[in-house]
C-alpha cells in the first residue's frame, strides 16, 4: 500500500486535526472532509479518497485504500508519538503552534474564530522561549505572546494587527511592523528542522512517499 500522505508536512497537519477528535464514524469522516479539502492533492490517490469520503462512491464508509476510521487514528497517534520522541521541545511547541486546531465558537451565522486551548499554550510557549534568547527585547513580553499568535493565525479573524498591538501594549505600530520579520525569521527554522528531523522517520514507517534521490 502506498503511504496516505505525500509530504511530511502534509501528515504533521492532518495527524493535528484529527488528534482528539471524537471516536465516532461520522465524526471522523467529516474530519477528515474537512482536512482533506484544506491541503493540496497532490495524486489521484488522495482525491479518490477524498470522493469515498465524501460518499460520491457507492460505499461511503471511511476507507483510505481500506484504512478504518480506528486504522487513521493510529496513524495520526504515530505521528503524534514521534513528534513527541524525537523533537526538541521549541521545535514541538513551534509543531503545536502552527497545526493545532482553530476553534469555531457560537452559532454558524455568528461564528467566533479562536485559538484552541493547546494552540494557544504553545503559542505562550514559544514566545517564552523567543524571551529567554533576548532577541526581540524591543517588545513587551505580553506584547511578544501577540506577534507569536499573528506569526500563527491560520484564519483572517483571528489576525491581529500592529495597530491593536500599539493600542494594548504602548509603543508606536511601526515598532511592532519592524519586529515581526525577526519573528517569523526566527519561528520558521524551528518547523523546518523539525520536518528535517522527522522526514526520516516518516519514510522508514511508510507514513510518507520516499524524497530521496539516488
């Protein structure tokens, strides 16, 4: 069986998703749409996939090329598992930040947009650890766990702005606007070493397709 995911990347997003979802069939299924639909389909594979789940074949059941909803679990709890076994801790906390789940809070028609409990812990996180190397003193460290968030927002209503930023903490907006590259200078090696460290690992356990060249 081919590996469900092209990219390491591509898995480390989807495993995030579907980690602490509830057990039920459907629950997963729509998860899984969910997912599915937000990432790039690289392969014919992966669409085919994406149409059993939708139910636009005659069996509708969760089946990634005869993978049960249980059998995706486990492969979403190696993921996790190796994530945890084999990373720093900024570089799993950068993981954490950047794929855990947004949060949808209130009626459809009203929906608030909000960072889940375990995205935002790691967002705290990593700013902590942005303060300990003393790189962007320049920002208040209230102030810091904001630009974190802005590096991570993953949805156009949970940006915030360098505006608001002057606005609670002091300060000028261009200040902040200043800052932020090295912010994202110093976040974006975290999750490429990251992959570096897991792509290995992933290909051994056939998770994802093999990048190497000969």
């Amino acid at each position: 069986m081919k590996p469900i995911f092209e990219t390491t990347g591509q898995a480390i997003y989807v495993a995030f998703q579907i980690h602490g979802s509830e057990q039920q069939d459907s629950t997963m299924r729509k998860a899984l749409i969910r997912v599915m639909e937000s990432i790039n389909l690289q392969s014919d594979e992966q669409s085919e996939w994406l149409a059993q789940l939708r139910g636009t074949r005659a069996d509708s059941t969760v089946d990634f090329e005869g993978l049960s909803s249980n059998d995706i679990r486990a492969q979403c709890a190696l993921i996790m598992s190796a994530i945890h076994a084999l990373l720093p801790q900024a570089e799993i906390w950068a993981l954490q930040a950047k794929y855990s789940r947004t949060d949808y809070e209130g009626p459809i028609e009203s929906r608030r947009y909000a960072f889940s409990k375990e995205k935002a812990a790691a967002i705290r996180n990593v700013a902590r650890w942005l303060a300990e190397r003393r790189a962007l003193e320049c920002v208040p460290r209230l102030a810091l766990d904001c630009m974190v968030a802005k590096f991570y927002a993953n949805h156009k209503k949970t940006e915030i702005s360098f505006r608001q930023l002057a606005i609670e903490f002091g300060g000028n907006h261009m200040s902040y606007a200043r800052a932020f590259p090295k912010v994202k200078a110093l976040l974006k090696p975290l999750e490429a070493m990251a992959i570096a460290r897991l792509q290995p690992h992933f290909e051994e356990q056939g998770i994802v397709a093999c990048q190497s060249t000969n």
